[in-house]
C-alpha cells in the first residue's frame, strides 16, 4: 500500500512539473530581514540582519522529493556587514565584471592595487541549460537544487588549509543594499544580495606573508602552457596532492583546472608552481537526502555531486571534474609519498583545529550545523590514508608523461616482471647542465598502460629490457625529428611497445618488441595541453 501511495505521489509531481514553466520570479528581491519577520536583536552600526536564500524554503512535501539539503542554513537570519564600496579596504574599484555561467562576479581592485573576486553566493543555473529548457520546469528544479550547497562552507576552508599546509583565500561575506548605487552600470545586479569578497593572486602587489618569496602568479591555462613549451617551469606535484587531499576533507567535488591559481617560485635556472586553490562554493554539499536527487546522483547517473558525511564514500566521483588536472599534475607521485603526505595531514589538521575552523560560520548557522560538520570532519580526517592510496590507484591505472617543446630523452627501463621505470631527462643546454625531470617505477599489478608524449621538440626515446611480463608503453613522438629506439622484449606474441608518429622525418628502431603504427595523418601528434 505505501508502494501504491509513493507511484501515486510521483505521478503527481511528474504531472505538475511537466505543466510548469520557469519562475521568473523565483529569487528574493531583497537579503535584508526586516523587523517583522524575526524577533532579533539590533545589528549594529553598518550590519544588518540578512538571509542568504528565502526561495529555498520549501515544504514538507517538496523536500521528500527534492530534498532538506541546507535550506535551513540559506534561510537562517545571520548577521553580515554592509559592503560600502569606497570604504572596504581604502576604497575599491570595479575593474570588470566576471565571465561566470552561474555567479554574479567582478573584479574589484583596492587603494593599494590588490585585486579581489566579489561573487555572489547564490546562483543562478539558467545559462548552462540548453535554450529549449529553460522556459520550463527544469529550470525551476536547476534553482531549487543550488540549495544542496552550503552558502557559508568557504569559511570554515582558511583555518583547516592553514593547518594542512595549503594556500588559501580569506573570503568574507557582505550584504550589498537595496539602495547601493555605487556599482553604477552593474548597480541593478548586485542590490539586495549576498557577496563573497576574497584575494585575487594575480601579480606581486597581491602577494600575502603566506607566500613568502614568491616571484609572481599564473593561472592554470598559462602555468600548463608554460609548463610544455619550456623544460624548466615545473609544478609542485607534493604540493598539489596536499591541496587535492584537502578537497577530499571537505567534499569539494568541484576542482576544475579554473578552481586554481598558482604560485611561482624560482627554483635554482627554474620555475616550480604551487597551488592556491579559489572557488570553494561546493564544498560541503548536501544532495542525497531527496528522493529524486539520491537516484539522480548514484554512480549511474551524476555521480560527481557527491554528498559530505561522515564517510568519503566515491574518491572516484571526488575527482570527476579534476580528472583533467589530476592526470597531469600528479603523475610523479609514488603511493608511499602520497600516505606519508595523508598521514602530516592527519597529524596538523587537529580537533582543535577543526573545531576552531567551523566555529567561523556565523553563530546561528554553526547552532544549525555546527556539531555535525565538526564530527564529519574528524571522522573523514581519520581516512585520509586510505583516500590517498585510493587516489594513486586511480591515476596509476592509466599514465601519460608528457615532455615539453623543447628537447626531451625518454628512458624507458623494463627492470622485471613486475617494474617499469620511466625517466625523462633535459640534456645539456645553452650552459645549463642536463637534469632529471621525472623518475617514477611502475608497477604492472597496477598500471595497465604508460602514454609518453614527445610534444613538438627533436627527442629521443629508448626502451631497454628484457623480461617475461611487460606494461604497455605508447610512444608518441610528437613534431620534430624523433629517434625512437627500443631494445627492450617481453614474452609473448604480443607487442608492449606501440610507437605512433609520422612516417617520414624520424629515426624509428622497432627492434622485435616495437609496434610500428606510423601515419601520413599529423593529426598523431595531437596532446590536450590545456583542457581547452
């Protein structure tokens, strides 16, 4: 009989969707509380009492459907400072509006020429929909769903990055007034609502202590792009898997290669990069506790939006949107270095520090949530280790080495059954003396493939050993006049070495191991550089 009543109630919701259209009028008009509403205590000079999200309190019955998520902490009255343009920091200036999909942004520049992100905290999802949607109800269920995350997570993130070892923003909320004229063209968008103001890191006048001697700023595009077109701009990839297992503690599912700025360092004739991760708008999601939204984010079907608990139940769908990033930038790293980073991480990030971190909510949201995300996080804390090795399992099954535009020597060493050892080498230039780049072994109980990418310089690749059991190695040459030489042999009829390249221009020794899968088509030499 339950069963009946659930189809009966579904049946009428699917009706009701399917006859709706978007609400144009879906979105509070004005943060501010007024006094009739609440029964709460004065402000204070240049505060206000504010609610992050009205339109997110639903009833009983949408939220079996659709779910509890937080919408208790978006309509929850806290107490935030009115933002007054030419008063915060000096006096600030619009530079330009952002180019978000979902987020009113600008970028706003301050008396001293630091430059800052003022983003709002709720979202609008419209624009990533198809045009034939959004005049319907997918647009409104979009909406509702922007109530899955938490509008006050990014502060708890400064005090656990801190303790971690990780780069961070320090991001403060503001309630911009109904009557704030002070961002002229733009004043209409941002009257009446929530903003987030945090550090942009774009040049040295942005620089903070927590950087110390930092030579400048990149973002990801050009970081990549310095990376392969030269052989001595490098990351920090133990740097990168600290912040990456930051993101785990705190359920950021949404790590995309735009989520991170770098900082520069000189690093003796090089340049090395370390993470400041931005953005931290999901973390703490909350989706699964609706009917539809749990079906809808299994691992069957939008598994990336993965909910913070008690446990990091899907490293894998942690790590849906950074997929790109992770397979570049963390492709150094042995499973022992990543638990041993795991492991400093449990001992910094401590109860204390995880209580002091959350105790950053406003008061009456850390009332609502408090106790829970401070349990949650200790308890996630606590798996760490076991994370970090599910993560080096993942990115180990399949690895690409990409080399640079300049000259690369790939050695290619099959030791045993069970290791292969790949070296990637910078010869002797200009009066710079030759330097390992990259030394990793790889295991065959784990690693199923190893892609090595020759990209546009004259390189060298040789493959030695000789051994029963092999990993597959995928040799492309990339542009340029290649010498591929390989030495090596495994048992078997079948071939571990495939080398792609053109046919003409290149100096190719196949031996007996090699398979020779040269082409006319330039198209071999293609390598996703920058996600684009």
């Amino acid at each position: 009989m339950q069963h009946l009543y659930l189809k009966s109630a579904l049946l009428l919701l699917l009706t009701l969707l399917l006859s709706s259209c978007a609400d144009n009028n879906f979105y509070q008009q004005d943060a501010l509380v007024q006094p009739e509403e609440y029964d709460l205590p004065p402000a204070g000079t240049d505060s206000v009492w504010a609610v992050a999200g009205r339109h997110y309190d639903r009833s009983w019955f949408h939220r079996l459907f659709w779910g509890n998520h937080h919408r208790e902490s978006w309509t929850t009255p806290v107490k935030l400072p009115v933002f007054y343009l030419y008063k915060v920091n000096g006096g600030m200036k619009v530079v330009k509006k952002g180019g978000g999909f979902q987020t009113s942004s600008y970028q706003l520049q301050d008396s001293l020429g630091r430059i800052y992100a003022f983003r709002s905290i709720d979202k609008d999802p419209v624009q990533v929909l198809a045009k034939f949607w959004r005049p319907t109800f997918v647009t409104n269920i979009l909406r509702d769903q922007i109530s899955s995350a938490n509008p006050y997570g990014a502060l708890v993130i400064p005090g656990l990055a801190r303790a971690a070892g990780v780069f961070h923003t320090s991001p403060t909320l503001y309630y911009v007034s109904k009557t704030d004229t002070s961002f002229g063209e733009h004043a209409a968008a941002v009257q009446g609502k929530v903003y987030l103001l945090e550090e942009k890191f774009e040049g040295i006048a942005d620089t903070l202590q927590m950087f110390g001697n930092v030579t400048g700023f990149e973002n990801s595009e050009d970081a990549l792009r310095n990376r392969y077109e030269t052989n001595t701009h490098h990351f920090d990839q133990k740097a990168f898997a600290r912040a990456r297992l930051l993101d785990m503690l705190v359920g950021d599912w949404d790590r995309h290669k735009g989520q991170w700025d770098w900082a520069a360092y000189n690093d003796g004739s090089d340049i090395r990069y370390k993470p400041i991760p931005k953005d931290r708008d999901q973390v703490f999601l909350k989706m699964d506790d609706g009917a539809i939204p749990f079906i809808a984010t299994s691992k069957l079907m939008a598994r990336k939006f993965n909910s913070f608990g008690p446990k990091i139940k899907d490293v894998k769908a942690l790590m849906i949107n950074a997929r790109f990033i992770d397979d570049r930038l963390l492709h150094e790293l042995t499973r022992e270095e990543w638990v041993s980073i795991a492991e400093n991480m449990q001992n910094r990030v401590t109860d204390e520090v995880i209580e002091t971190a959350v105790k950053n909510l406003p008061p009456p949201v850390y009332t609502l949530i408090g106790e829970s995300t401070i349990q949650n996080l200790k308890n996630r804390r606590e798996q760490l280790p076991e994370v970090a090795e599910e993560i080096y399992e993942i990115l180990a099954g399949e690895v690409t080495v990409a080399g640079t535009d300049q000259e690369d020597v790939f050695e290619v060493r099959r030791l045993d059954d069970e290791r292969t050892e790949v070296i990637l080498i910078r010869p002797a230039q200009n009066g710079i003396p030759e330097k390992v780049l990259y030394q990793r072994i790889f295991y065959g109980n784990e690693t199923e493939k190893i892609t090595l990418h020759g990209l546009s310089g004259d390189d060298e690749f040789l493959l030695e050993g000789d051994v029963g059991k092999g990993i597959l190695v995928a040799v492309y040459g990339g542009l340029g006049e290649d010498e591929i030489t390989d030495k090596s042999a495994v048992k078997g009829w079948r071939k571990y070495t495939h080398i792609y390249d053109t046919e003409r221009g290149n100096d190719i020794d196949c031996g007996t191991e090699a398979k020779d899968l040269t082409t006319r088509d330039v198209r071999v030499h293609a390598y996703n550089r920058e996600g684009n």
